[in-house]
C-alpha cells in the first residue's frame, strides 16, 4: 500500500510511503533502554490496563517497540517507549511478532508516549529527512492521532493531538488529567511509590473519576475490606453479649 503525503505549504517536502510487513530476516535496531525508569513507567500503564479488563486480543500495547513504514524506499523504525494500536491483523501461527507496520498489519497507533531522559531531546525532533525525528515520524508519516510526551524527573506531561495534520498541545482539565476518546480513558500524573521506585508516574482513571488501580493495591484493597468486615462483625458480637446474648449460638 502507497500513498504521498504532502507537508503543510511552508515546504516542499514530500513523503512517498509505502506500508508493507518487515521481512523476517530484517536487522532491527537493538539500542540499549536509557534509564531504568522507562521500563518501569512502561509496565506500570499496561498493568492497570490489564487487571481493569481492558486489553483485548485484538489490541497492541507494547513498550520499546518498532514502528515502521517506508519513506522514500528507506525504512524507518522508530522505538517508542509504549504504544497502543486500537486493532491489528492476527499473527501467524506460532509467529512473534518483532515490530509493526500500520495499515499493511492493522490500524494505525492511537497513541504513542515518549518519556524524557538526559538525551538530546530526540522526543521533540521534527528533523524532516532521513531518518527523521521522532515528532516528524509520528505526526507527518504515521499520523499518530494522540502523542504524549512524560517528563519521570519533573512530572510534567504534554499531550499533543492531531489537528488538520499538525500536532496541538493539550490543556488539562480541572483534575490535571487529559481525555483519550480512543481508550475512553483520563491520563494523568500520580506521585508515589511502585517497585521501590518513588517519583512521578502516569496513571489511568475511567470516566467517572476512578483510578485504575495496580496489582498491590487491589490487594491493599482487598485487605482493607477484610479487615472492615472483621471489624464490624467483632463490633456486632460485642453488642450481642452486651444484650446477654452468644453470637457463637446465633
């Protein structure tokens, strides 16, 4: 599948792109995570995502991840640090699946997030010829509806969105947060500790407000239930015999 894509009217540049599945024997980059954080921060937003029910088997949410297309009969692969497709192709039996093509292997990514380290700020690179920013390769090749931008260090977040072909930063509402309409999801900034890391995290809540929570803390959850059950049936027993009545023969 082809198609040209023309830049907004300040330049000439075009964008002949072509999407097409990887050959199997095609060398993917193998660069090295930039810091600890990443992966952390990565897993965390598919954790919570999945104890809530929301990943199906049709949906690709994957982190470190090759996006790819041919521009200009080059091949770009870039990277993000996590990425939701709303629906893709099957696999092939027995196949795993290395990297993805949008349109040529299913729908293109909703959202992509990148999350700032000590670099050169590649997040922001809008470089318009080979290999392209980061920026350039989301908003003008895959057209990327939403691109989200974490700050671990600060916990300041941008939400970029696609307008007319050209990304627009988002505002916050009132609780800080940012509607996905693709996930039916608020994004936001949580502050705390996961996996003896504490800091800055990006966290889901659902229409109405509520945090989708991490393992550890359903079981927190759960626990507390417990314990307040506990509590009132101990506080029932007490009232019994204060009546002059066993609970244990009730």
């Amino acid at each position: 599948m082809t198609q040209t894509l023309s830049k907004p009217p300040e330049t000439k540049t075009k964008y002949t792109i072509t999407w097409e599945k990887l050959p199997e024997d095609f060398k993917l980059p193998d660069d090295p995570v930039e810091n600890i954080d990443q992966p952390l921060l990565a897993a965390a937003l598919r954790e919570s995502l999945e104890l809530a029910g929301f990943i199906l088997a049709s949906m690709l949410i994957a982190s470190n991840f090759g996006l790819c297309a041919k521009v200009n009969d080059k091949t770009i692969v870039k990277a993000p640090d996590w990425v939701y497709v709303p629906s893709v192709l099957p696999a092939e039996p027995g196949e795993v699946r290395r990297s993805y093509s949008p349109n040529a292997e299913g729908e293109v990514p909703a959202v992509v997030m990148e999350f700032l380290s000590d670099t050169d700020g590649s997040e922001y690179s809008i470089k318009p010829t080979y290999p392209y920013g980061k920026w350039r390769f989301y908003e003008r090749i895959l057209q990327v509806p939403v691109y989200v931008i974490f700050d671990p260090k600060s916990g300041e977040l941008e939400v970029y969105r696609l307008v007319s072909g050209q990304y627009e930063l988002q505002e916050a509402d009132a609780n800080g947060r940012f509607w996905i309409e693709s996930m039916g999801l608020f994004l936001g900034v949580w502050e705390g500790e996961k996996s003896q890391r504490r800091g800055y995290w990006l966290r889901w809540w659902d229409e109405n407000g509520n945090l989708l929570l991490w393992g550890t803390e359903k079981v927190e959850q759960e626990q507390q239930r417990v314990q307040q059950e506990q509590q009132r049936a101990d506080r029932l027993a007490a009232y019994l015999r204060s009546q002059g009545i066993d609970p244990d023969a009730v």
